[in-house]
C-alpha cells in the first residue's frame, strides 16, 4: 500500500509502458461503413481501390481551343498560323474546337491552346504560339488509374482525400470505429460548472481538458459525472464505463492521501486491476494504469497539467493503437532560451512557447509554480522532455520541441 507512505518506488515511463501494453495488447477496434460526409476526420480501416481512372478522358486544363500540336510547331507572336473552328466532336489538320477547363479533347486533339495565345479571325482564329502533344491537358488516368490505391488504410482522412473519394464517385467508405473513452471524475471538493461553487469547492474543469483531448484523436467521450470519494461509488462509476466504453479514464484520488481511493476501488473490481502506480514523471507521478476485463483504465491526477500529461504519455498512444494509426506530435529543433532545472529520476514535461525569430526556431520555458495552473498549458504550444538522467538543460542547447499547437508569433 502506498497510501500515507509516499510512492517508495516509481516506476520508470517506458517500463511502465512496456509493462501496460504486454498486459493490455491493445488491437484496432471493428469497421464500419459511413458516408462519405460523415467521413471528415476518421481513419480507413482498409485500402480503398480507385473504380474508375480519374481523370476519365483527356480534358482540358485551361480555357481554349483543342488543336493538333503538330500543327502549332512553327507558330509564334511573330508568324501567327490561322486555323479554322469548328464545332464537331473530332479535329482535323487546320482545325480548332473551342473547349473550357474540364471539357473532353475532341476527337484528334492532343494539346489545348490559351486563349492568351490567340487572336480571333472571322470564322477561325490565330495561334501565335507553339505547342506540344499533352501541353494544357489532363491526361486520362493522370491523376490515378483504375485499380490504384486511393487511399492507404490507417489514413486518417482530411479534406483532401474526401475530395479525392468523390471525384472517384465513392459514397462509402470503411472506418475504424471511434473508441468511446469514460471519463470520470472524482472528488468531493468538485461541482459541475454552471453552479456557483461554494468557497471549499472548484469547478470541474477536468472533464472538459479530458473530453477535449479525446475528441483530438478522433475518439468519442462519454461523462459519467462526478464521484464522491467513496470506494462503492467509484468503484460504480468504473463499472458503468467498462461495460458503456472502450477505455476510462479517472481524473483525481490517485495519490497517498487518505482519500486517494481510485486504485483501490480498481483492484476491488477484479483482475488484473492496477499494473503500474507511480510513475518517474513530472508532472504526473501518481498516475496509475490499470486494465479490467480487457479494458484500458487510466488512473490521471486530479491537477489538470498532470492530468494531462498522464494522458499525453499513456492514454494518447493506447487510443491510436485502437485506431490503427501512428501519430506523433509534430516536433521540431529549437534552441532553449534559457536553463531549467530537471528532477534526477523522473522525466520532466516541460511546457514550452515554440516561436522563430531570425531563421531559428527558439523554445522559451513556460514559468509555473505547479502542475495545477492551466494557464501553463494555455501559454505554450508544446513540450520539451528533460530525461530521468539530466540534471538540467542548458541556456542556448538545442531541444526537441512537441508541438500541441502552432508556432506562437
């Protein structure tokens, strides 16, 4: 028991990890098919195969006149070729047809001329510039050819590759199924906001960082409210979302203090129950990883820094692999404006303001007192990791910065 005795023990990140995911052997969650408006954002559970070639004939690039290229050859601003129009479906030698972006190439066409290079003639026009067999046209199948790979499974799908399914014409599409994730929070100090908080209590303000965390990586929060620190109710509340979600998370009551009851009530809930309780992390260390009939439960500390943190560095990675995919921050190399102090044994977060000035990216530290303020997460937009091993880093040493945000200006 670690309550009232402190943690005597931590248990380093990756081991902790190592140790979870060999218990836990998180796998993809099921398929199911949606369309494709509702498609924005979710990940292809499978390849999904081009039907058609796109485009599906040579069309026009720009706004024109379709002609044989072999007939513009000697053609400039200088010595101008007269061609005749015509509105036939094919084009013989002398012959142009006018077409516009997107339109198919009549017949016998193999190249488009603008109409910046071309003046008009009574019944035809001239070219005043050469052209060569493909200038100005889409080719059949350029963009892809029938049969191709459109979109890779484990792609989470963005604007573009919606696009690119329905120029193909696919109204459906296969995803993984959104991982339901319980949050739960736990505490007796915390009301729900909108009420006027008694001078002893806060404002949950946690379940909205977890919520907000969860629905970033395409997963679907479920609140089920606030816990009094009481083992039943907890232990109730932990229950509810084994059997209504894919994962719980608990914010709260996870330390040494006499009503830190949450890894408790865990363990009273069956087996395996609590793998890993204390962790070399800063902010973050009470953070407890458990599993309850095959089911992730992520025990986070009730400060919202922490909280998310313990999310950052567990929860984050096991709901991706539910997903399928593999997404790590952002990161860049940036220069530290000034020296920190580490935590021998543990591994530091440190909240920093990522930003370029003069050509060089630069990191400056985000000053806080605790791992309760969240004005600390509000003013950065990314974190540098200080190793168990280091006593510090340097003024002016280059760090690897994890962006959560875009670059501040």
């Amino acid at each position: 028991m670690v309550r009232l005795k402190g943690f005597e023990k931590l248990t380093n990140v990756d081991e902790a990890l190592s140790i979870f995911f060999k218990a836990l052997k998180p796998k993809r969650l099921s398929v199911e098919r949606v369309s494709l408006e509702e498609a924005f954002g979710r990940v292809a559970a499978v390849n999904t195969i081009a039907t058609v070639d796109l485009p599906q004939f040579d069309r026009s690039a720009v706004d024109g006149y379709a002609v044989r290229a072999e007939d513009t050859f000697e053609a400039s601003q200088f010595k101008p070729r007269a061609f005749r129009l015509t509105l036939k479906d094919s084009i013989g030698k002398g012959q142009v047809k006018q077409v516009w972006t997107g339109n198919a190439l009549p017949k016998g066409g193999d190249a488009v001329v603008m109409l910046e290079h071309t003046r008009a003639l009574e019944g035809g026009i001239q070219i005043i510039a050469a052209l060569t067999p493909g200038e100005n046209v889409s080719m059949k199948g350029e963009d892809i050819d029938k049969g191709e790979v459109a979109v890779k499974q484990g792609t989470r799908l963005q604007a573009h590759h919606v696009g690119f399914l329905a120029a193909l014409s696919i109204t459906q599409v296969d995803v993984v199924q959104k991982p339901r994730v319980a949050v739960i929070s736990t505490g007796n100090e915390l009301v729900e906001l909108g009420k006027k908080p008694p001078l002893n209590k806060i404002i949950n303000s946690n379940r909205f960082v977890i919520a907000g965390l969860c629905r970033e990586l395409g997963a679907e929060p479920l609140y089920l409210g606030i816990a009094k620190d009481n083992e039943d109710e907890i232990g109730a509340k932990i229950l509810e979302g084994i059997e209504e979600a894919d994962a719980v998370i608990t914010t709260g009551g996870t330390s040494v203090g006499a009503a830190d009851l949450v890894p408790i009530a865990v363990n009273k809930l069956g087996k395996p129950g609590i793998l890993v309780h204390g962790v070399g992390l800063r902010p973050g260390m009470p953070t407890a990883l458990g599993i309850l009939k095959s089911k992730p439960i992520f025990v986070l500390s009730g400060y919202a820094v922490a909280a998310t943190i313990g999310f950052e560095v567990f929860a984050r990675p096991t709901i991706l692999k539910l997903l399928g995919v593999d997404e790590p921050r952002p990161m860049i190399k940036a220069r530290l404006t000034r020296r920190v102090a580490g935590a021998l044994g543990r591994r530091v977060y440190l909240r920093v303001k990522a930003f370029e000035e003069a050509s060089e990216f630069c990191a400056e530290p985000v000053r806080t007192k605790g791992s309760g303020l969240l004005s600390s997460m509000v003013n950065a937009n990314g974190y540098v990791i200080i190793p168990e091993d280091r006593e510090g880093l340097e003024e002016g040493e280059t760090v690897t910065v994890h962006l959560f945000s875009p670059l501040a200006r």
